[in-house]
C-alpha cells in the first residue's frame, strides 16, 4: 500500500470545505475495521485513508500549513499504513472507570505481545508492538498500542481463497477469541494486499 506523500492531501482550507463529507466516509470505512476482541479491547486496523484522515485532522488542530510540518505528520504516521503483506492496527484497551484501569494495565503487562490473528488452517501470527518506542514500562502497560501481523505467502492465498480467519489474545489475565472474524471485516483487511 502506498505511502502518503503531501501532495495527495487537502489544504487546510480544502479540507475546512470537504471536512464533514471525508469523515463521514472515513467513519463509515473505518465501521469494516473495527474487532472488538473481548469486552476491553479493540484493534482499529490502519490503511492509507485512516491515517489520511488523521493527518488532516492533526494538521488542522495544529494549523500546520508550512511543508516542513506536514512532513513532520507524515513520517510520524506513514509508518501506520500496511507495506502489502502485513495489516496494522491501533489496539485500544478500553475500561471506563479509572481505578479499574489503573488496576487492570498493571495487571496486563505484555498483553500487546500476546495478540494474534490465524488464518484457518495455519499456525497463529503473533503482533509485533510498538515499533516506533515502547509504550510500557515496568510498572503497566499503555492503553493504546500499534500492533503489525505479518502475514506469509501461503497466509494471504488461502485468504484470497476464501479461508476464514481468526483473531484473539493469549495473556494470563486477558483471553479471548474472534472466530470466525466478521466477513465485512474480512473483506476490508483482503483489500490490504491489492
């Protein structure tokens, strides 16, 4: 999947004009990727207008127009966009009340090693996590991590032919299982490797 490169995106004042048309496309792009696994944990898998629309919106808030700033953004976040035989995914632990998640990340260190994808028939694709720095330290875990499953040759034929496919997490105090993950999600993430 291609990169971004700053000329495909909108001026601020482009995209001042199309702001609430393009996230309502986005929203609806990102409903296909969206896996809820469990009740506290959700992967948002990035591709090219993901990371496109988080761009835009940084350098809105930012008000960043000057070239040098909007390359900034955009090496901070190309690294998000899959390279062809991988998906990407922002994974999100989500518990609403403080003490319980104060309590919770510390209990669930290392949970973002601990989470993979499998396509029926062969062996689980373990996460690689945060590439770009840690982002937890001896004491918890953050409640935001970048995940990367690469996936073989093999992997992604049986996908283009129909197999099935799986997600889940394996830690000690957070187990559970996505079988099979919904075919619209399926679809989305196929798309990855076109």
């Amino acid at each position: 999947m291609e990169k971004l490169t700053s000329s495909q995106l909108f001026s601020l004042e482009q995209y001042a004009r199309r702001r609430n048309e393009f996230r309502a496309q986005v929203l609806e792009h990102k409903s296909h990727r969206r896996l809820a696994v469990g009740p506290n944990m959700t992967w948002c898998f990035e591709d090219r207008l993901t990371i496109q629309y988080q761009v835009q919106e940084m350098l809105r808030a930012e008000k960043v127009f000057e070239p040098e700033g909007i390359d900034e953004e955009l090496d901070a976040y190309n690294p998000l966009i899959p390279d062809g035989s991988n998906w990407k995914a922002t994974l999100l632990l989500e518990f609403p009340d403080e003490t319980v998640r104060r309590a919770r990340l510390i209990q669930l260190r290392g949970v973002e090693a601990r989470c993979w994808v499998q396509v029926a028939g062969l062996e689980k694709v373990f996460a690689i996590a945060d590439e770009d720095l840690p982002r937890e330290n001896d004491e918890k875990t953050s409640a935001v991590h970048f995940l990367r499953f690469e996936l073989s040759a093999p992997m992604l034929a049986a996908l283009r032919s129909d197999a099935a496919l799986a997600a889940g997490v394996d830690h000690e105090f957070y187990r559970h299982t996505v079988a099979p993950v919904a075919e619209r999600i399926r679809a989305s993430l196929l798309g990855d490797f076109n």
